[in-house]
C-alpha cells in the first residue's frame, strides 16, 4: 500500500468515526469489556480530532445536571474504566500530549484521584517519560498530586526512568527528594542504584540532605548502593556534596567500603577510596568512623601491589 493510500485509509476511518457520534450521540457513554467509553478510545489513540467531536457532542446534551453543576463533558471526562483510569490517565500514559491539554482544560478544578494501581496523572505521565504531558499537568494543576504505587512519587517515576529533563521538572515545582517509598528509598537511592550520574548530579545539587536517609530494612544510603553496583562517579558526587555521608554505616555496621570489596570492583575503586580516607584524616577529627577503615582495604592494596590478587 502506498503512502496517498495508507493516509487515504486514514482519513476515512475518522470521518467515519466522526460520523458514528454526530449521528448517534448516545454511544458517548457506552463503555466496552474494559470499562472504556468512546473518549478512553480516541485518548488512548492520541486523536485531537475526535476527541473534540466527542466533547462538543456531549456539550448539546439536554440532561446536563445544572443543580451539581456536574455538566454531560465533565461526566464524560471524569468516568472511570476497569482499572480505574479516566481519559486524561490514559491520554497521559500514552503520550497523547494533544489530548492531555484538551482534557485539562475542560475540567481544571476537578481533583483526578489516583487509578486502581495507585497511580496519579503525575505520577503517570513521569514514570512512563511523557515530558509534554508533565508540564501541562504541573502547569495546570497547581496542587497536582503526585503518588505513586507502593509509596512512589512522581519524582521517583522520573529517576527510574533515567529522565533527567522530567526530573528537573519537578524539582522546580516542588521538592520531593526526601519522600521515600514503601521500603524507605529516596529517587535518590534509586538513582545511586541505577548508575544514573546526571540526575544524581541534579539531585544532589538540589538538596544534599537526602544523601542521609537510610531505608527502612537494612539501613543503607544512597552511597552503600552506589559503593555495592561500583559505581566510582556517583560515589565522588555523593561524597564531594555530602562528605560526612562515609561515616554512616548500615545495620551490620558497614559503612560504604566494604561493599566494594566484598561485590569485588577492583583496586581503582579501593585505591581511590583509601585515598580519600586519608584526604580525611585532615579535615576531620581524629573521632571520625572514617579514620578506621576495614583491614581488607589494606590487604586489597599489598595484594595488588605484589600480583597476587
């Protein structure tokens, strides 16, 4: 099929479409297997053109509640299919930036909760990568709220997915470095986790406090996870912003040097860290956890310097 042919196709399955809903304006509300109605449909599909037609269809409606002010758009705009997702969530997980904004603007005021999974239309547009969709939601929505599933934020959704433009996002619209999810971690630990050293860099720069936070189950830092993936250039960030971080130590006692000898990352990493210790030695006093490192350290070094390791 050539392209005049494919674009041809195209143009007539939404004129039929249109056809359906000017012709038989009560299939607005009518849902399918899944709980979708026409506009869960056209939002998923990103189509700006329907959309409007469905809108502008339900604005000549005659049973509009004008005592609860709850008019036929909004009851369109706000139901909810099977998983508990309105259009605006569905037109946020797919990235159907053209939509969000029609959607919004029908309905500004009306506080979208979060779906069956937890998720808010924040949260959404930020785990799944949908930049357009997140200004449009933070502009639009000054108190937007922005959780997430097992505890997550929108923040958190951002880092996962390793988008440093999001996360800067919404950092200028509210800090949420220290909210923590169910098992206590920060975007921060997650990000250490993941060896993402721009956002890491952003993160840090942008409230250092949140390097302290432990989680709840083993008492690590963002910095014991960064020292156990071996990851040398988040560790210098880390520690360069946040120098008294090195003390902190997990349940066991460890403090971030021993998981890079016991995960075994080599001597560059080990090397560099004993010499920071030893940077150390002058800036704090002699009362610091950070003068005593572990004897394998040293050992790590003779072995190395003798071939042996």
């Amino acid at each position: 099929m050539s392209t005049s042919d494919s674009t041809t196709g195209r143009q007539a399955d939404l004129w039929n479409r249109y056809l359906k809903f000017v012709i038989c304006p009560t299939l607005l509300l009518q849902v399918n297997d899944n709980g979708d109605t026409p506009l869960h449909v056209e939002a998923k599909q990103g189509c700006v053109a329907i959309v409007e037609v469905l809108i502008n269809q339900a604005r000549t409606q005659r049973d509009q509640n004008l005592e609860s002010g709850v008019t036929a758009v909004k009851q369109m705009l706000r139901m909810t299919n099977n998983e508990g997702n309105t259009a605006l969530h569905e037109a946020g997980q797919n990235h159907s930036v053209g939509v969000v904004k029609i959607l919004m603007r029908e309905d500004p005021e009306f506080p979208y909760s979060a779906n069956y999974c937890g998720e808010t239309l924040l949260y959404i547009a930020a785990s799944t990568g949908s930049l357009g969709a997140v200004v449009e939601i933070l502009e639009t929505y000054t108190s937007a709220t922005y959780q997430g599933p097992c505890g997550m934020t929108a923040l958190h959704g951002a880092v996962k997915r390793n988008r440093l433009d999001i996360t800067r996002k919404t950092l200028k619209k509210k800090s949420w470095t220290k909210e923590t999810d169910q098992n206590e971690w920060t975007s921060l630990h997650y990000t250490a986790y993941y060896g993402y050293h721009l956002i890491i860099q952003l993160l840090v720069e942008f409230d250092a406090s949140a390097a302290y936070i432990a989680d709840n189950d083993r008492q690590m830092t963002a910095l014991h996870l960064a020292a156990g993936q071996g990851r040398f250039d988040i560790i210098k960030t880390i520690t360069s912003s946040c120098p008294d971080c090195v003390e902190l130590v997990d349940s066991r006692g460890w403090n971030y040097v021993h998981f890079t000898r016991i995960e075994n990352f080599g001597w560059r990493l080990v090397h560099q860290i004993s010499y920071e210790y030893k940077g150390c030695q002058r800036k704090h006093s002699s009362t610091c956890a950070c003068l005593n490192p572990p004897n394998f350290l040293w050992q790590h070094q003779e072995e190395t310097k003798k071939g042996t390791h």
